[in-house]
C-alpha cells in the first residue's frame, strides 16, 4: 500500500499559520512579480477566483469581498514544507518527497488499521506545523493521488480516504475525471475529449494494445496503475533534475543591455548553484528573453540562444560566460523586454566524464573556487560572493504584498503581544 501527503492550498495555509485571524477569511497568494494567483484558500475558490488568473482581472473581486493578498514566500514555504516533511518521515516507514507541498509515503510494516493511522499522521502534522494535510491510501501511487483528492474534497472522510476494495475503486473511477488523473495531461486529455471519455474508468476500459500503441509506456503504466497493478516504484532519493531553470517577469519593461546582461548572470549564477547542489555538470546553456505578449502596441520579439559547452562544467564562471555569450546573440535594440532566463540542460553526474588534454581551464582550480565560494554563502547568507557580472545590486521582484520570513530569519520571528 501507498500513501500520498498532500497540503491543503498550501502557499495559503503557510501564511494563516502566522495569522490566525485569516482562519475563515478569503486569502490568495500571488506568484513572482504579483502578477497571478497561484494558490488560493476555499474561500476564495467559492468567489470564482481562478487558478492562474491575473491579479488585475481578480481586483474588483478581491476589493468587493475584502481578500486577503499574499506575495509568494518561497523562503517561508520552503522551511514549511521542510517541517511538514520531517513530521512525515518520523511517522512512517520511509517517504518519497514529490514536490513542496507533496510526498508518497511507504506503509510496509503498518499493523493497525491503515484509516486510522492515515489520520493520525495527519493530525501529527496539523499539531506540529499548523498546516492541514489530506492523505490518500491505496495499492498504487496513482490511485493514491485520487484517494487524496477525495479526502480532500470530502469532509466527512476526516482528511483520509483509503481505497482497497476492487468494488470501491471502480466505483470512484466511474465518476472521476480522466483529466485530473495523474500522468493524463493537458495533451492527452484533449484527445479523449474528443472521444467522449471522460472518466477514469472509461479509460480502464479500453484494449490494453489501444493504449501501448497510441500513448506508449508512460500511458500503459497510468492504465496499469488505475487498475490496482503496481507500475510505478518508489524512490526514497529524489531523481536528479535534468534541466534547471531559473527565470523571471520583470515589474516593467528593460530596454537597457546593460541592464539585461546583469540580469542574465544572476540567474546563470543560481543555475549553477544549483547544479553544484546535486553534483552534476551541464553541457548546455541556453538563455532567452520576451517582450510583454500583452502589450499588442509595442513589437514583439521572442528570442532563444543556446551555447554548448565542449567540456561541461558546473562552474559559475563559465556557466555565466555562456549565458552571457547567449544573450548577445539574440539581444535587438529599441524593444522592451519583460522577461528573461536561463535554463542548463545535458546534465550529467560529475563523476565519470571525459576531459580534454587541451583544456585552457583549470578545473581544480574552478573547482576548490566554487566549493569555497558556495561554502561563504551558505555560512553568511545567499548572494554575500558574487561574481562581477551580477552587478552590485541584486534583481529585485515586485512584491508589495510580502509577509514576513517567520521561520528562518531573526529579524522577522513573530512577535506576540499579550493584552
């Protein structure tokens, strides 16, 4: 059996922890540069305010019912999420972390009843870290995510639906959307549209040959999986990212090359910390910068430029040299440009890779560099090394609505006044 932990509106849930008296209120939270809303509390979800939606197209909403308004937190929700995560992990067996706000949970071992104990942890988590969870139990992984769903959906379930009787199963697939399956998809959830199957049990239905031949293994293990067969392991060690990615919106439009080539070292910079991070080298670079797709009265340009590395590295130095190389390729004057960055790709494990005799680089020399330059900053905050290229003055986002870093700065703890 397989559990699956998942927070309830999470980034949400992170900011009432530190303000109780948001408890029943609408609240959302906005991404980079408060331009969407990617997360929001019930309350706000019974107003119609949409997954994704623009801020500007929710205002009068958000002024009408008085909605609580949040810039994202990744510093606060990140140790959150830590915490909810160490919660889990003395609870049970072992646990394979998903994502922020998600992890399967192994229940080999468990000898009470598998409800009970699915509620338990979650109650564990609520008292430790104030955030509330729905957990999903189940033969498989994907069945497990539909079970969180519904505890999530349902009330009554008291935050844990487990799933193990055939008859039950079939039951919740005939009714649950094929869509909301994990490993269905946008794409592939058009083509069933257009088939008029809906449900996950209409899929389950089709001949297992249909699916192998037009939607391969990965569409035959979700087939396998919705049916009970186990076809989808679990890894206690995160898979290694193989591309990393760091970009942003820029609060108003840059026309300035000076200023966009600062901006691109920056994020080359964070890519190859984390590189560093997992102990892989890249041997691609490859930058892009966009203009505003909303402004229909400027000119467009959407321009990508990618570098290859003839001997990879995981050096900040040479990584920013070739996303700066990059960017002067496809930078165009006399355009306002609103978003750039960065993404490393042919990533390959450190160990194991052929060098070249005719290197001008020093790579032990690179090396010792970077291992000190990223043992300064994790010691004495983030950014206090740089390189010359980012400039004196960090990018800085737009966010007006920023809450406090209760949990992992001393400057910001919560401060309780009693009457």
């Amino acid at each position: 059996m397989y559990g699956l932990c998942d927070c309830n509106n999470f980034f949400v849930s992170c900011e009432r922890v530190f303000r109780p008296d948001l408890a029943e209120r609408p609240v959302v939270v906005l991404s980079n540069n408060d331009g969407c809303v990617i997360s929001r509390s019930n309350e706000a979800k019974a107003l119609g305010i949409g997954m994704g939606q623009p801020l500007y197209q929710v205002q009068p909403l958000i002024a009408r019912h008085k909605v609580a308004i949040f810039s994202a937190n990744f510093a606060l929700y990140g140790d959150m999420s830590r915490r909810v995560m160490a919660t889990l992990r003395d609870s049970v067996p072992c646990i394979e972390v998903y994502s922020i706000d998600e992890a399967f949970f192994d229940l080999q071992g468990i000898e009470e009843p598998l409800d009970v104990f699915g509620r338990t942890v979650g109650r564990a988590i609520r008292r430790n870290t104030g955030i509330p969870v729905s957990i999903g139990i189940a033969p498989t992984k994907t069945l497990a995510k539909i079970a969180s769903k519904l505890a999530k959906r349902y009330p009554k379930l008291d935050g844990c639906c487990y799933m193990y009787r055939p008859q039950d199963i079939e039951k919740v697939l005939s009714t649950f959307p094929l869509r909301d399956v994990w490993g269905i998809g946008r794409r592939y959830g058009k083509m069933f549209d257009v088939m008029r199957i809906d449900t996950a049990l209409q899929f389950t239905q089709l001949p297992q040959e249909w699916v192998h031949r037009h939607m391969g293994v990965t569409g035959l293990r979700t087939w396998n999986e919705l049916q009970g067969i186990e076809c989808i392991s679990f890894e206690q060690m995160p898979a290694k990212k193989q591309q990393i990615t760091v970009s942003r919106s820029f609060p108003k439009e840059i026309y300035e090359s000076d200023e966009l080539d600062r901006i691109v070292s920056e994020f080359a910079s964070m890519c190859a910390e984390k590189l560093r991070r997992q102990h892989s080298i890249c041997g691609e670079v490859q930058t892009y910068i966009y203009t505003n797709r909303h402004r229909e009265d400027q000119p467009q340009r959407y321009e990508t430029g990618l570098m290859t590395i003839a001997e990879p590295t995981n050096s900040t130095l040479e990584i920013v040299r070739y996303a700066r190389a990059a960017f002067r390729q496809i930078y165009r004057t006399g355009y306002g440009y609103k978003k750039a960055g960065v993404i490393l790709s042919d990533i390959r494990p450190m160990t194991g890779t052929q060098g070249s005799l005719f290197s001008s680089v020093d790579h032990a020399k690179q090396n010792r560099l970077m291992e000190v330059f990223d043992q300064v900053n994790q010691a004495h905050g983030k950014g206090k090394v740089i390189i010359a290229a980012q400039g004196t003055q960090p990018f800085k986002m737009n966010r007006e609505h920023l809450s406090p870093r209760y949990t992992t700065d001393w400057k910001e703890l919560l401060v309780v006044k009693c009457k």
